[in-house]
C-alpha cells in the first residue's frame, strides 16, 4: 500500500485525495497539509480516512512511511516544494504549471535527475477519455502522417482581472494545457509560434495586462501546422474539442454534455450544452492521471507526463506572448 | 424523344411534368389534360413547353405519339383511367393508391396484364436518397438477416376532417407508404398486421371516423417484425425516419434539414428542424422515379415498381382497418 | 450514519457494496452474507471496509444495528427474503424482479405495509441521465401531451438458453425494465398490450420455449400508445434508446459510448459504438438508486420506486406473454 | 425575358448555363461562345434551347438583344474580357478571381462604375445553405459580436502541379473562396494576415513553388480573429465547415453528404463521408447566385457580391502569399 501525502487542501488537492481514496486501491493519503486549514476540510479529511492533517508541509516530507507527494499548493510555490519534496526522497506529482520561470523550473528539472525519484506534472487532459481516443487514432495510424492539429478550448466565464494579473495570463494559465495537448496529439515539438490576441470579453482583463480571446498557430518539427482558438467565456459552457487532420484522414472529438437528449419542438431541435464546469469534465481524468502515477512508482516505470512535459508547454506559452508583444513569429529556440 | 401526356394538372401532376421538363432529358411532355383548367396551369403549361393543353384526358389517349401517361387525377379516378389508358396502349405511371377497392385494382392488374405495357406506381419514397441507402445497405448483407423494421412516419400537419373521410383514412392515405417501405426496405412480404389507434391530435377526425395517432406492428414472411409509428401532426415538422436491424447490425435514417447549421448558446445547442413540407423532403426522390420510369420504357426493363407493388400495401392497409376494428391481429390473406 | 447489510455477493451485490461505500458518505455496508461465500469476495469485502461477511443472511436480519438491507440473492428468492426482512423491521432495497409469482408479491406488498418499512425495487434505469432528460422534458410539458412512447432495448449478447428457462423469459427477465420505462418515462398505466415475437438469434432459446426478438405494443391509461423493440443479440453493442413524441413535439435519447471521436476516412465517416457492458452503461444509475433509498429513509420520504412499481411490470410482462402465445391482445385487467 | 450570353463553354459556363435554363424562369440563354467548340458542347446547347453558338465572343457583345454576359472564360482574361463587356454595356456576371493583377482589377471597377452596370462576382459559397445560415445567424445576433471566425477547407484532391503554377497558387486558387468567407460571415474587413504553410501532400506542388497545406489567421477591423485550414488533399472527401463564435455563442456548420444513413456494426458506427465533388456539393449556390443576380438586374437593385467583393480577398490572399514568403504578419495595407 503506497502512503501518499497532499501539500495543499485547495480544490484540487481534495479531488486527487478522492480520487487516491476511491479509485486507486493499492494507495492511501496517510496526511494532507495547508496553511490555511479549517473545519470543513478536517471534515473532508476524516470522512477520506486520512490519519494526519497538518499546516507545515515540511511534516509530510518527515514522514518516511510516506513515499509519494502530491503538490497542489498555489502556483507560485509549485517548483520550490518540488525540489524540497525530490530532495526528500519522494515521488512527485506536481500540478501545472511547474513554474513561470525557466530557471525555476530547470532547477526542479535537475533536482529530480539527482535524486532519480519519478516526477509526473498534472496535465490531466492526456487522461481524457476524449483526447485519448484522438491520441489513439494519431498513434495506430488511422489518420496516417499528421497535417493539421486544431484546438478548440473555451472557458464558461472569464476570471476576475485579478486572477490574470498573477497567473501569468491566458496563454500560461489556460492555453498551457492546449499547448500540452498539441504535443500529446501530433506526437511532435512546436518549433515556432504566431498569436493574435484581442480583448473582446472583459476590458478589465485588457486593463491587467492580458487578452481574453486569441488565435495561436504553430510549426511542428515534423511539419505538421497546429492551431489552437481560445476564448475566456464561451455562452454555451466549457468548449474543448480537438481535431487531427493528416494524410489519411482526420479524428475529430467533440464536447461531452450531461445527457444524450434531443428535444424537438416547433423552436427547432435542441441537444444538451456541453458540460460547463471542468471538475465535471474531467473528473475522470483526474482519477486516472494519479492511477498511473501510482503505477509507475509501483512497477518503477516512466511517467506518462514527466518533468520535460512540464518544461515545454510554458516554453510555448512564452514564446506566444513574446509574439502577441512584438507581433511577429517567435521560435522556441528564441526562449530557452 | 419519348412523348408523355399528363392527366390531372393538380400539384402532383405539375410536379410530375416539371421533373420531366427539367431532369428527364429523353422524355418529354407532350400533353396535360384537366377538367378544371384555369390560367395559371395554362401559363404553367406554357413555360414548360407543354404543346397541347386540353380539358378531356381521352385526347391525350387518343393521341398516337403519346407513348406514355402519368396519372395524377383524383384518387377515385385511379383505376379506371389506369385501365383506358392501358388499353389504348400506353406505358402508365399512376400515383398511390391504384384504388381502394380490390376489384378494381383487380381489373387494372388484368388489364397491364394483357396489354404487356409499363405500370409503375408512385410510390416515391423508394427513390429517396436516405431510403435507398438503408436498402443498399441490406442489399448488401451489411446489416446481415433483417431482424426488426422500424419506420418513422408523422405529418407536420393534420389534414381537414373533410379529407380523412374520402381519403380511406390515415392507413390508405399515410400509412400506406410505410407499409410500402415495410416490404421495401426488407425484401420481404407482410403476413399478419396488428394495429393500435387513437385521436390524439383532432377530435373532428375521429368524428370523421378516423385516427390521427397509430402504432401498427407486422409479422413478415421471413420472420422479420415490423412497426410503424404515425401521427398527423408533429409540431416540428415532416418526420420521416427508418430502421432496419439485423443479426450483423443496423442501418438508421434521420430527418433531412435545410442547413447543417448548429447554434450554440446558453439556452443550448440547436440544430434545424426537418424539412417541413413533403415536396420539398421528398422533391429528388420525384424526380428520380420518372427517370427509372422512361427508362424502363427505352430499355424494355422492369419498372422498379410495378402494379402488385401497388396492391400489397392495400392489402395491409385494409388489414390494418380490420385489427383497429376488431382489435385482433389479422392475417394479410383474410384480406385477398 | 445509516448500517446498511446486502444480502446475495454477486454481482449486483458487490456493485451496490461499492456504490454506498464510495458514493454514499451517510451510509456504511456493515454486512453482507452469501451462503456461496469465496476467497475473492472476502477480499473485496475487506476492502470495502465492511465489518461482517456472513454465509447466512438471517444473521443481517438479526443485527439491530442494521437497519437497511439490499436484497441481491437469486431471483426466486427475492420475494421470501423481503418478507422476513421487512418483517424484521429492515428497510429494503430489493432488486427486480421482485418475483413472477403474483401471490408472492401480494404478501410483499402486505407485509410492507404492516410494517410502514421503506420498500425500493431496483429499477436502475429511472436513475439514469438519459431516461431522466426525457422524464424531466415530460414533466416540464416540454413536449406537451405524451403520443407515443418507443423503447428500443436490445442486449449485446444472447444469454445461455439454461438461463432463459428459469429467468421467465425474455418479458420477464429484460423486457421488464422496459415496461417500468414507459411507466416511468409516460406517467400513466398500460392498459392492454400486443407482443409480436420470434426466434431469429439463437434456436436453443427456441428450443427453451422464449422468444429472442420481439415487438410489444401498449395502449396506455392517458390514451398514448406504447412501443418496445427487443433483441437479445445487437452486434454492435448494448442499445439503449428512448423516445416520447407529444403534441408539443419529443425529446429522444440515443447510446452512450466511450467517446465523441469521429474518425474520417476514405471508408466512410465512424464514431464509437454505444457502450457494451450494461455496467459500464448504467453505473451512474445504479449510485444514484442506492443515494435515493438511503435518502428517503434517513428523511423519511416516499422511495422513488416502490413495491407496486414492482409490480406492475410483472403484470404487463405476463399479459405479453398470454398475449404471444394467445396471439391477440390482451388487458391487464385479465391477469390481476 | 432577360436574355443572357455565355463567354466560355467549359464546365463552370455549362452549369451556369443550365442553371439559367433550368432554374431561372424569368432569363433565357440565347448565345454561348468558346474559341474551342466541339460537337459535344453544341450538342449540349441544343438539348439547352440556346439560339446560338459562337467561336468568337464579340459576336455575344455585339448582339443588343442580349444584356448580360456571364464571364467563364479562362482565369487570365476575366479582368479584360469583363472590361469589354461592361463597355459594350452588359451586365456582367464574372466568375472568380477576377484577375491576381491589382491593376487590371481596377480597371474592371473602373469601367464598371463608368458604365453604370451591374457587375456580380461568382463567390457563389455566400449563396449555400449552410454558409448562409451561419450569416443569417450572425445578422440576426444569434451569436452576439463575432468574436472568432473558423473555416476548414479541404479539398478531396491535390491537383496537377502543372495548374498550381499558373492559378496563383493555393492562396489565390482556393483559399480566394474562404476570404471571402471570412469577410461575409463577419460582416468585416480582413486588416492583417499570417500565414504559415508547408508541403505535405505531394512535393511535385512544392517544386512548382506552392504549398498544399495551411493555416491563416486574420485580424478583422471590428475587433474578431480569423483562421482558416487548408488541405489540398483531405481523404475523405471534400470538406467545408465554418463556425462563428461571439458573445453570445456559436453557430457551426458542418458537410453535407449523400444521405442521413449510420450503420452500427461490430466495427463502429458509420456515416456517410461529405460530398466528394465540389459541383455536387454547391450546385445548389450555383444555381441561387444566378437568380440573385438576374434579379438584381430586373428590379435595378445593388448585386450582392460586387466588384469590390471580388477585389477584397485577392488583396488578403496577396497578403497571405508575402506573409508566407516573409515570415511575418502582413497588413492588407501593405498591398493596396
């Protein structure tokens, strides 16, 4: 039975406490830890059947029954707790983005090298049952050579003007997990990036320093063209779909929504929304991303998303604000 | 040139003589008669090139260079002109229903018979694109041994109480192309129908003596079971859908629209709804059985459907009126 | 915390043992009993974190503590064992059927009521998003007075003829939950019904004497009428569609599946079959029946699906099978 | 009767040719010229009622009966040939690109605004159903301010590399189309264009200096982003899709294909691929544009794709071939 211990009782930290609870048997959180603990989440941890509850993380690293971290703490302290969690000996699973900042995260990076301790990043997204299907057909040739790779990701509701000031904006908070998916999808690495960006939802968020909408192309190092469109604040709900497009043909995913039904009237004939919350979207995913990482430390074998996966999608994300700044092409090569 | 004359200048009929016009470039229409001419058919007539307009169908019966007349006079008229006509040696197309009556159904069979010309019955449906794919697909074995037959078959308005009551009713004037279908789409002949009936829709069609709503069920020859679903008025519109399951799978068709478009917003996801009106659903499928028609006359060929493909769907429909009465199944051959 | 003890560790058992402990935070499984108890069921148990394994299910019966029990034995023992524990004061969430026997489900509903115990059948399918969608859409008037009801239910796979000699055939072991979803999805009673059936899949279930694909047809209390089409064997899955057609219009459910990829090719257009296995199809469901039982006792409220609805699909399945070997229609009224 | 002449016999005069006859009551075609007739064209023009057949196309300018001239010659002389009929005085109906020379464009408008006359572009998408329904919804504010713009536009097949060298390449022979698209469903202007390209269907294109592959994005004058993907060879067949996203939602559209029917298998569930050939696929617009534009010239009312219309996406698709070729964003600005 693998011990695993939660730095950060956020929303995030208590799915991945479910999700180890109930769906992962050969694993259990033996302790959670946040600096900000209250009663609803001693609550949570009692009824998870968790042993230990602390506000100092460094506790969870002193535990040596404790084999695996979970780093689900605020962004900002993803990449120290990282290191400290590698250098402690632990297994870790890390939520994106590792960091914003490239030294940072080159630390992490060597910290686990050293320390030859397994290291998986939280892009949940390669779990979907949808996108897995997508990278499946990529994988066994259906479409054959990949051509064209398209994302479509929407969020319900912009943020607050707040949250983009500190989250490193659009094109790292949210477009990150689209430029992973662009890698997971083609199989390829982006070599150069193009983005338009506008502020056409909220000029608050213009007001921050950031856009709300954008169009993001990319050359692929096996020549294949990539595009990804994202808006903060799809009417209809979370918009996440995915295509692939190649030489013999083309795996397209649409939206998931909460039921099958059709309802026909003289108003026309209307289906469900997609699903708008991405807990409901992709619970599933986030059970099976922390399945696999329990298995790789049980059978010491290869994370699906390591530390280099973490690395390339903030290079990306860079690289696209650089070209939204300067207007122009930006290579990758220009920001390592 | 294959010289055509039309009798009954009603929608049907111009339909009829606009398709030949248009889309049948070896025929041609030489004559249209109605007893009820007025101007509009006139100009009509006109437009279309049609050389003779006459008010008595026996001119175009007696004209020789008429090799070939449609029938689109009122039902009633069906058979007898079906009859004068084949005895003047005309290759014929007549509209559903031959008759009601079987007697004389009989007698226009008898007279094709000894004539040796073309009878083919309007059964149009046969001709639609999504009908023909569903019976390519059992043709080809695709969906392997028919198992079950299912057909989706409901007006997008009800028909005046009037009509109901000289019109046979909704199994002879509606359900009678479904029945057709029925032995279309399965390559097989109904042995035993049971039917179910209600007013749902309009008092004053069951003051007329009829139903409005149905669900009928078959048992068919080769073991195959069929149902059938009507109703005079769904209020989205023309719902025209079929089934068939066999022991390797099933072939579906849904409703044509008039764009693909699909409009998301928060109250949902909203496609357009079916095609509303019949000639406008079903308009490729009209012109198409005038083509396989005049072909079945240059080449000598069997029409695609012929005189009996006209009477067993009487059959089933009278049988269908007997169950509803007696509220029994019946046997098709307590019928003949 | 609610003690809850199932009776019967097979299959069904052991996903209600699931349900309530991952899905249900106010209730615990404190016992279950088997008298075929294994190694492997002993595992699971001990997983579960449930207290007592038992061979004999009257040690349940006898725990005061225990105040819920799940009646998951074999079928011919459904209706004894919910008489002694009602009368032993338990509530009971009894799977379907609760027996074939109309006199043995009268003394279920007798001793019921003497005891003012909650009484659920497991009708999962009530539960289900699909069916729930077109019940809501119903009950909100979407689609205005209800018309026409079709269910097409077909299995992935025929089950072994043994089977189907003590299951009570076909009506009564899978159309069954078909008849409580026109029930469930009309709000209003069958009043006669007509079942078209044959052996088409398999001759051994012939040979059993049952039928293996069927058409069943119902008048309902409100005036609607009622289809159901049954297969023991769909090649290409686990078939699970609704639809309800009403003056208004209709709402419709397709299948489930696995994902929305859509794969293009030169060969055609291919989305994902509906999902096999009726586990994986109706997981959902069946969490959410057990949340509902447990609800309604720890509230004090009206189970969902109570004895009579336990009943009356039994009725309509035995009036289906007098009516297939009568060969006429056949009124709930001559079974009762 | 509105009496037209057709400049050029290939097969895009030849449908517009029937069209005429055949869909437009109010015009006739009485003359066509080809310097290359053969006996198959004059027998054409004959089953077409046409009057006369010419070699040369002054005599079709020099007939006052005829007011209109639909230019279907040869790419490299629409600008001059449509510039002698305007100064002849005809209305004139110029298929697309008028011309890739900027100023042999503006001597077209030149002429045009002198004579007074009609002058209508062939962009016939903006008359198809579905491209008119995404329009009619972003009119209607269906979607609120247009935010995102998306088309996919992929052909069924690479052509010949011989014809990529004299069309002007991708951007001018097929992207044309969906620039213009992105003006018409926006309601917009194209400010400023990137394009990143490569050659991955077949490198005989890229030796005769194209690219088969691409993707576009626009910045448009209100504000929206623009993409457009372009395959010159997608295996399934031809492929056209656009969508709109706004503040309020989306409307998409997706390909028409044959028939509605799905086959459920073992082996998945199949649709039909889209329609293969773009004169099936668009026959419909094809025939619509010519309606609009005969209607244009009887009631004297402003044509709906105009000189300017047929100015506007050669700019962007000259921008997008400098963009390519440059390796930056260019503004349209840049060509003028």
């Amino acid at each position: 039975m693998l011990k695993v211990g939660i730095i950060g009782a956020g929303r995030i930290g208590k799915v991945h406490g479910e999700s180890i609870t109930k769906y992962v048997p050969s694993a259990v959180v033996k302790a959670i830890a946040d600096p900000f603990l209250n009663d609803q989440t001693r609550a949570w941890a009692k009824e998870m059947g968790i042993e230990n509850v602390y506000e100092d993380y460094h506790k969870i690293l002193e535990d040596d029954e404790i084999e695996a971290v979970l780093v689900c703490s605020s962004t900002d302290t993803h990449s120290s707790i990282s290191v400290e969690a590698v250098e402690a000996g632990k297994h870790v699973f890390c939520e994106k983005p590792i960091d914003h900042d490239l030294d940072r995260i080159d630390a992490v990076l060597k910290a686990v090298e050293k320390a030859g301790v397994k290291y998986q990043v939280g892009f949940n997204r390669r779990f979907d049952h949808n996108f897995r299907a997508v990278r499946q057909a990529v994988k066994d040739g259906v479409v054959g050579e990949p051509h064209i790779i398209k994302i479509t990701s929407r969020d319900p509701e912009a943020p607050p003007a707040e949250y983009v000031k500190v989250s490193g904006g659009l094109f790292l908070d949210m477009t990150i997990h689209d430029f992973d998916m662009v890698r997971y999808l083609s199989g390829s690495e982006v070599v150069e990036v193009h983005a338009y960006g506008n502020v056409l939802v909220d000029p608050a968020i213009g007001e921050a320093g950031d856009i709300d909408t954008a169009i993001v192309t990319m050359k692929l190092e096996n020549g294949a063209l990539a595009v990804i469109d994202n808006s903060r604040e799809a009417a209809y709900g979370y918009d996440q779909r995915a295509e692939v497009f190649g030489s013999k043909g083309a795996v397209a995913v649409s939206n998931d929504s909460s039921s099958t039904a059709v309802i026909s009237t003289k108003d026309g004939v209307k289906g469900e929304k997609p699903l708008y919350f991405f807990l409901e979207r992709y619970m599933q995913s986030f059970a099976d991303e922390l399945k696999c990482f329990v298995e790789a430390i049980e059978n010491d074998t290869q994370v699906p998303v390591n530390a280099n996966d973490g690395l390339a999608p903030v290079l990306i994300g860079l690289a696209a604000k650089k070209s939204l700044l300067e207007g122009r092409p930006v290579k990758i090569s220009e920001i390592k």
